[in-house]
C-alpha cells in the first residue's frame, strides 16, 4: 500500500470520490482542505481531509477520514492517520486533532497513536489529539461516551468487546 500527501490548506486538490464506496465523498471536493490518500495498485483505498484550526496555529484538525468499505478493517485508516499526523509533525504543527462520532473511529485513531482528551465538539464527537496522555483509564473512558448513545448492534458488540480493555498498540 502506498501513502501519498496529494497537499495542504488552504491549496490542496479535490478528490472525487464515489459516494456509494467512500463514506463523506461529498467532503472531498472541497478545496480548501489538504488531502491525503492510500493506494493500492493504483485504486484509492482510503482518503483524509484535515486544515489548520482557526483559533491555534500550532494545530491541524483531520476532518473527514474515510476507507473504501469493501477495505475496512485492514488497517487502512490507521495506517492514514498515522501518516498525515507524522507529515504535520515534519511540516512544525505541535498537535494534530480529529473529532470522532463512533466507536470503530475512536479505535482506529488509538491504534494511530491518538489518545482520548476528554473534551467533546458541539456535534457531541470525542476529541483525540497526538500527543496527549494514552493510559488505559483515560481509553475507557472514551469507550464509555459511546455506551451512553443510541448505537447499532454491530457497536454494541464491539463495545462489549472492548470493556475494561487496555488502548491498542499501534497497528
């Protein structure tokens, strides 16, 4: 799988993307955002949209991850965030920040190395930022925000799965 930084805010390119395959395609074709991608064999696997936060400029916010759904749970998404976070750390952001609004985002940016702030956004998203504190108390507690939402079985399961687990490693 190849990872590549197609740019960044404000000047990055549009991605189009098939809205029955990609989840938030549609948030792609912005142009304002940075953009990174997965690839395999020259076929988009995954994408990333992030910029930098209006208020903090030592700060980059990942906005909209997506991983084609035929791939996901490989990895994919992980393996994404961790690269646009190491490009941002390269590039001099202190922080890099993405909002989650499920469980299956939640883990996939433990397993990139995120950890859980404690902080929500006013659309109720979890707030995880690189670096910030990863112990296992501060894990569950994230995975307890969602325990009180309206969730499909599917995270129900996982959720069960993951009660008293300790933060997966890096995937």
């Amino acid at each position: 799988m190849e990872l590549e930084l197609l740019g960044w805010p404000p000047d990055g390119p549009t991605l189009r993307l098939d809205h029955r395959r990609f989840s938030y395609a549609g948030k792609f074709v912005m142009s304002a955002t940075g953009k990174a991608v997965a690839r395999e064999d020259g076929e988009l696997l995954g994408a990333v949209a992030f910029n930098e936060d209006r208020t903090d400029a030592s700060a980059l916010w990942l906005r909209y991850v997506t991983v084609r759904a035929d791939r996901r749970g490989e990895g994919i998404g992980p393996r994404l965030l961790a690269f646009v976070r190491d490009r941002a750390r390269d590039r001099g952001y202190e922080r890099v920040r993405i909002a989650v609004n499920n469980p299956f985002a939640y883990e996939a940016c433990y397993r990139a190395g995120f950890g859980y702030t404690g902080r929500r956004t006013g659309l109720a998203e979890l707030v995880l930022e690189h670096p910030d504190e990863r112990s296992p108390e501060r894990y569950r507690e994230g995975i307890d925000e969602f325990r009180e939402r309206d969730l499909s079985a599917d995270e129900e399961a996982f959720l069960d799965r993951k009660r008293d687990a300790d933060p997966p490693g890096p995937g």
